[in-house]
C-alpha cells in the first residue's frame, strides 16, 4: 500500500540568505579572534624582552649597548622594534652605579597598530603594549 507523501514547501533562496545574514559576524568574530591573540602574544614577547634587559642592566659593569643587544636578541624575529631602551631607578642613583639592593626597572611600549597582523587594526588603534621588569640591582 503507498502512502501518499506530503508535498515539501518550497524554501528557495532561504539558506542562501542565513549564509549572507552570518558570514560577516563570522568573518568579524575570527578577526577579532586574530587580533587579540596577537596582542596578548606581543604582550608577553616584550614581557619576556624586558625581563631579559633587566637581567643584564642589574649586573655590574652593565652598559647600555649590553641591555638593548639583549632586548634586540630577544626581540629578533618577531617583527617589533622598541627603539632605544634607558634602564631607570629611584634618584640619586643612575642605574648602572646603583648600590646592591637598589630597584632597577626596564620599560617598554610599543604602539598596537605598529604589530597588528591585520594591518590597520578593527579595535585597539590606539593601544599601547606596555611592559616592564624590576630587579634589585647587584653592584657592591
């Protein structure tokens, strides 16, 4: 015995439709995605950067050119330049005179649109990445 079967509707054009409706949220969800991963790993790249600077600059006999070759060493293949970096500490100390137990800090920022990987960033396009170490210095 056939049973007779129902005559489906028609939907022409409505999946058509879902995709245009979703894609562009999609697109936007997976860019932002993109972007904030790679601000939190341009975070941690200077972080890991400033705390290697630092290491050096509370060695005694440091130099400038030691502290920023190690910044740079760092910061090697990474595509982000931070320019020149100053070592600071509490007055009347400069840095690499300090006396042992004296707080020397690296800091560096680096502009976000400087490191987006999508070009001009979506959000953010004014962020700055900022980071920095603090070590107790360790001259005599």
């Amino acid at each position: 015995m056939l049973v007779p079967q129902k005559k489906s509707r028609r939907r022409s054009g409505t999946s058509a439709l879902e995709m245009a409706l979703v894609t562009p949220v999609f697109v936007a969800m997976i860019l932002g995605q993109l972007e904030t991963s790679r601000l939190g790993m341009v975070a941690q790249i200077l972080t890991t950067a400033a705390r290697e600077g630092c290491r050096v600059a509370v060695l005694q006999g440091a130099t400038q050119s030691g502290v920023q070759t190690r910044i740079n060493t760092v910061l090697s293949g990474s595509g982000i330049s931070v320019g020149t970096i100053t070592p600071t500490c509490p007055s009347p100390y400069t840095w690499n005179t300090a006396p042992g137990g004296t707080p020397i800090t690296v800091s560096m920022s680096v502009p976000y649109s400087q490191v987006s990987w999508l070009g001009t960033p979506f959000f953010l396009t004014s962020a700055n990445i900022n980071a920095s170490a603090t070590m107790s210095s360790e001259n005599p």
